[in-house]
C-alpha cells in the first residue's frame, strides 16, 4: 500500500507533505529522515505532516519536522505551502495553521502569494531559548549575533557588505554551540539598505537551503532591534525575495511570498526503514 504525499517549495525551500487527518501513519523520526534523504528517499530540507486541528477557528493543525527527523515548533515557507493547499482544499483565502507555536493566520492574495501572520518574537534568552542568561541583541559567539525565536531558535550574524563568509564552515559550529540547548538556526545578513538586506540561513538538521522564512523574519527583527533596518524589508534569499514586515502595533510579523506546488506522488511507506 502507498500513501501519498505532496512536493512543495517556497523560494525553492522544498517540502514533502503528508495528510495524517484521516488516519495516521507510521512516522517515525527515523522514517521521516529516510523519506527526506535526497538519495534515498524523496528529499525535501523539512518535512510536513498535516493532521485534524484541535483548537476552535483553526483549519488544520501542521507539524513541522528538520530532514533529520527532529520536530521543528514553526517553518515559515511550510506554513505559506500548507495555507495554499488548505485555501484550495476548502476554497478559503484566510486560512488558520495551528502549530506549536500557536495559530497562525494566513491569507492569500489573488495573484497567489500569501501572507502569514507569524505572531510576535520571542527575545528573552529563556524563550529562545539559550543555555544561559545572556543579552540576546549581542551573543558572546563569533560574529556577534542576535537571536530571537520565531517559533523556533534563530541567530543572525550581520556581515559587511563585502564579507565572503561561507555559511558552510560557520554555520555548523554556530548551530552545535552548547549556548542553543535546542540547536538554533543561523542567519548570515547583509544589510544593502534600511528595507533591504541579503540573507543566507544555516538551518539546523537542514543545512544552507535556498530559503528560510522563520529565519528571514527573525533577520528583520534583529536589524530592527539593531537599528539597521525599517520595519518592513525585502530579504533576498538565494531562491528569491520575501517581504517580512514586524508591525509596531501589536509586535507580530508578516511575512509574505509565494507557495509553489512540484508535483504529487506516493510512496511505500514500509519500504523505509522505522
């Protein structure tokens, strides 16, 4: 028996997506690391897994997963993927996530790109959280990073514009640093202007992926926190641009881009390993 699944991307940030609404399937940590091994299996930097939503004016609760199987609480470019398929599914353009790290709203717009409302960050060194209490504008790391979590441990390093580092060799350190208990995220930015910065993004149990939106929102709220950038910026991202705006009236952050569907295929589950 196969069970289906959807290939999804947003800024070629590439999903593979699976509905545990009418039944549940075996998905392991270890089986959901095979199914995203780009050799082996269908290879994907996060994997989704969509289940019956359990809070009032929710549509669907999602589950967010790294490719190597540990559970991720938000993954913005997911989130825009998942309000797509659930907009289409139910022929709504305000759809509801609920995921751990709260319930998201969405809506999308007649040309197909799609907002999320990612709530506000969280900016004390115990909700990030870090190992221990330090000013989270300014870590004690090489590059001195700000972190925030926007659902998930982010750090952006912020670069001159001529800096030729390679998220590669520092990125893995950073994510492994015994400060993120949880491992975090690492962002490497370059500001071009006050509403416009280059972003790279080590994601943890990921690697550097073509776009991060959790972490691109986390980038505009640490240069805005830095004083380096407006409260509404376009991040260009090796995949593309998202626009994230952290609105002063309340503190969440919006983050708008496009939803990409590849292709839809299936796939025997018991062929992988559990």
């Amino acid at each position: 028996m196969k069970t289906s699944f959807y290939k999804m991307h947003g800024l070629g940030n590439d999903f593979v997506v699976m509905d545990e609404r009418a039944a549940r399937l075996d998905l392991t940590p270890a089986r959901i690391a095979a199914l995203s091994d780009r050799q082996r299996g269908i290879g994907c930097d996060q994997f989704v897994v969509l289940r019956p939503a359990c809070r009032e004016g929710a549509d669907v609760f999602v589950r967010f997963f790294n490719a190597d199987g540990s559970e991720s609480g938000a993954c913005g470019n997911a989130s825009r993927c998942v309000a797509s398929l659930v907009g289409r599914e139910r022929g709504i353009t305000s759809p509801v996530l609920q995921t751990r790290a709260g319930l998201l709203e969405s809506e999308i717009a007649p040309d197909g790109t799609i907002t999320v409302d990612m709530g506000p960050p969280a900016l004390g060194w115990r909700d990030i959280p870090l190992a221990r209490e330090v000013d989270t504008l300014h870590l004690p790391l090489w590059g001195d990073p700000a972190a925030a979590s926007m659902g998930n441990p982010h750090a952006t390093v912020f670069l001159e514009a001529d800096d030729a580092t390679d998220p590669r060799q520092q990125g893995p350190v950073m994510e492994h640093d015994p400060l993120f208990p949880e491992r975090a995220n690492i962002g490497f930015a370059q500001v071009r202007a006050r509403d416009d910065m280059r972003l790279r993004v080590w994601e943890r149990g990921a690697g550097l992926t073509l776009a991060c939106g959790s972490g691109a929102c986390a980038a505009v709220v640490n240069g805005v926190r830095r004083g380096l950038l407006e409260r509404t910026c376009a991040v260009e991202m090796d995949g593309g641009v998202l626009s994230v705006t952290w609105r002063e009236s309340d503190g969440h952050v919006l983050m708008r881009g496009p939803a990409t569907l590849s292709f839809e295929g299936s796939v025997a589950l018991d062929t992988y390993p559990r």
